[in-house]
C-alpha cells in the first residue's frame, strides 16, 4: 500500500490515477473530503501533511510515502522531523519527497529553506527516499486562465525571460517509478521539460491551440510582487521572482531525468495546454 499526500492536487491527482491503475492500494490524502466516486482500490484519508497526528492513521500499513507540500506548508509550519517520525513510526520503507530545482541551485534561498529542512529529515531518516526537484510547472499557466477566458489576454512579468517549465503529469510519473520501482533510492532527479519557452512564447501556444488571438501585456516586477504577495509570503514572492527574472544558468538547462526515468521525452508546453484547454475556453 503507497500513501499520496496532496492527492487532489495536479501531481497527486495524477499520481493517485497512475498508481490504481498499476494495481497498488493506495491511500489518498487530502484536507478535502473524498471525492463522490473515488477509483477502485484507492481510499481517501482525510488529513493534512502538516499536522503529524492526523496523518498517523493513514500511514498505517503502508510501505511507501509520497510527500507534497503546498501553500503555507512550503514556507512555515511544525518540523519536518514530526512528520517523518510518523512515517518511520509506521513502518515505511520508502519516501519519494518533491522538493524543488531551486533548493540545489540557490541553497542559501530563503523561499525554499523549509524544502531544504525537508529533505534533511528525508535524509536523515535511515528510510529509502527518493528527492523529487521539478523546475517551474507548465500548471502554473493556470493562474492566467480567467483573464485568458474573459479578456483574451494574459498578463505577466519578465515575458521574454525562456525556462523548462515542466508537466506535473511527468513530475507524477516519475515518483510512481520512484515509489514502485527498485533503482531509484538515494537519488535527486532534477524535472524540467524538453524545451526552454517563455511567457510570452507561453501565450503563443495557448492562442494556437484555441484558435484565437491571446494578447500578452508584460507587467513590471513591482507590479507582479503587489499581486502574488497577496497569496504567498513574502520571501517566497521574492525567490520566485527572482528565479522567473534573472534565472542562473543551471536553471535553464534542459535535465535528461525524466527521460532517463520514464524512458520517453518530457512533455512539452504545448502538449499540456492541449490537454487542458477547457480551463482556457
């Protein structure tokens, strides 16, 4: 039996699918309740990753644990060490932890000091793990969906600025290799996508795909840190500005780990937007 945290979200969703689909039992984590008609051989749990107890009845049994952080959990909350205690506690032999580029390439970054405290503890913890560091998601595209829908216009900073923005959907395959697979232990797998493509490139590709023109009006750095600091810390606004602005080399360079694990390219930009275009309809 595997446990996914952050099931309902757009790795864990995928992830969850893909493991019952591999005929594992899994237990489904989310705050949310379950939902009406959940897949066979997958039960839901309702817990939060962030709080230690809660999560101890749904690591009861299982062997394997996929750990996702999300929201305020990225920047703030109990230690890590309670968490992976629990795990231990219960027995799992197998950690598959989703970090970030960001915490190899900028290890003195404020915004991604709490990743860092987690694969610490994953390290620490004399468990077999796997250290999940994915670039910037293509997903974050949806953030555009509603003024692409109303407006047909996406507004957004530093346009021209190119990253390997990766498909969450990869980012899931990958960990069901890691948790189900022998071969993986010990081991940090950078996730970016085939192709370096900026927001405006971006913006290109979702007006294609809808057949319509997508006008893209680039915002200042002040004006896209008044607007993302009303939904992140503060310190995070800053690291992920800072990253999507002025990305260091090794930020955009295209990693071979999806490839290398799931024997096929990544998939591109394009092929997600294909994939979700009724978000953008």
């Amino acid at each position: 039996m595997i446990t996914v945290t952050g099931a309902t979200g757009n790795i864990g969703r995928t992830l969850v699918e893909l493991l019952a689909e591999a005929g594992e039992e899994v237990v489904a984590v989310s705050r949310r309740p379950q939902p009406a008609h959940p897949a066979a051989g997958v039960r839901w749990a309702q817990a939060d990753v962030g709080d230690a107890p809660s999560m101890r009845p749904a690591l009861e049994g299982t062997r394997a644990l996929f750990i996702l952080l999300s929201g305020e959990l990225n920047s703030r909350g109990e230690s890590p060490d309670a968490l992976i205690g629990a795990a231990t506690d219960a027995g799992i032999e197998r950690i598959v932890l989703v970090s970030s580029q960001v915490s190899a390439t900028r290890p003195e970054a404020l915004s991604h000091a709490r990743l860092r405290e987690f694969e610490a503890a994953v390290r620490a913890s004399g468990v077999e793990f796997t250290i999940l560091r994915p670039g910037g998601f293509a997903s974050n595209a949806f953030a555009w969906a509603e003024t692409v829908r109303t407006k047909r216009t996406i507004f957004a900073p530093f346009g021209d600025v190119a990253l390997p923005v990766i498909d969450p959907a990869d980012i899931a395959a990958v960990a069901a290799a890691a948790l189900r697979d022998d071969g993986h232990a010990g081991r940090a797998y950078e996730l970016t996508g085939p192709e370096l493509i900026s927001p405006r490139r971006q913006a290109v590709a979702i007006s294609e795909a809808l057949g319509e023109e997508v006008t893209f009006v680039e915002l200042s750095r002040e004006d896209a840190h008044l607007h993302m600091k009303q939904f992140m810390p503060e310190e995070v606004v800053t690291g992920t500005l800072d990253v999507l602005g002025v990305p260091l080399p090794a930020e955009q360079k295209i990693s071979p780990d999806v490839k290398a694990v799931l024997h096929r390219p990544a998939g591109s930009f394009g092929e997600w937007v294909a994939r979700n275009l009724p978000a953008f309809r």
